[in-house]
C-alpha cells in the first residue's frame, strides 16, 4: 500500500519538474512558449524567439531541422492526393485543370501549416528535454572508440 509521503519514481530518476507532453505541444502549435504559454515563439515567420518574453526559457538552443517539412510533406501528401484522387473520380477534368486547383491548394497549405509544425516540434523538444532544453550540453560525447587510436 503507497502513502503520500512515498517517493515517485521517475524516468532517469531526475528530481526536476514535470514536462507535460501534450501540453507542450499543444503551446507550440499555437505558437506560443511551450514552458508558460504566454510568450511568442517565433520572431520571424521560421525563426524562434532566443529567449521567451514571458518567462525568459531560452529557445536559442532548438533543433527543429528537417521534422517540421517532412511532417508537412507527409499530412500534405495524403490530404491532396486523397483529394485529387476523389476530385477525380467524380469530375473528368482535364489535367490542367487539376494543376491550377491543386497546386495553389498544395503551397497554401503549406505555407500555412510549416510554422505551427514547427511550433509543436520546438514543444516536443522542450517537453523531452532534448537538445539542451534540459540543462546538458549538446556536444558530443567525448568518449573513445575501441581499436582506434585517439
């Protein structure tokens, strides 16, 4: 039988606060800080803030890379060729026509999903503590590699 005064264990058996997933995400998505919620995540349309103006969390150090396009290309893929595919079994249309529906639909959508993408997998980071949002650094390893000469 468990009492409150029982300690919880945790991944990693860290003592530092609780991340909440979802949360995270969700804050990114809305581009918004993914520590209070409060504060802009992005300065420019692609470019993270450095430092949260709510609560200060340093966001110099995320990764985001190539996540945020790949999942774009992914959900956007299925939703236009699905829609295509649908278009055009129930309409014969010349293929030029489908160029001019679905090529602007395409970069719209695009352009208009790529930043809270990116929000979210900023929240993601932060959330796992991931590329220094965790207080490590994020170098590499010095560690030696058997059979190799240093």
């Amino acid at each position: 039988m468990s009492t409150p005064t029982d300690p919880v264990a945790r991944y990693g058996d860290t003592p530092e606060v609780e991340r909440p997933l979802g949360r995270s995400i969700m804050r990114g998505l809305m581009n918004r800080c993914p520590a209070c919620g409060n504060g802009k995540l992005f300065r420019a349309f692609l470019k993270p803030v450095d430092h949260c103006a709510a609560c200060g969390e340093a966001m110099h150090h995320q990764r985001a890379d190539d996540l945020p396009p790949y999942i774009v290309i992914l959900v956007l893929g299925h939703v236009v060729v699905g829609g295509y595919m649908l278009t055009d079994m129930t309409f014969v249309l010349p293929v030029w026509v489908h160029l001019t529906i679905w090529a602007p639909i395409t970069i719209i959508t695009a352009l208009a999903s790529i930043q809270p993408i990116k929000g979210g997998v900023i929240g993601l980071q932060w959330a796992l503590r991931m590329h220094g949002f965790g207080g490590e650094s994020d170098g590499p390893d010095d560690y030696d590699i058997p059979g190799r000469p240093n």
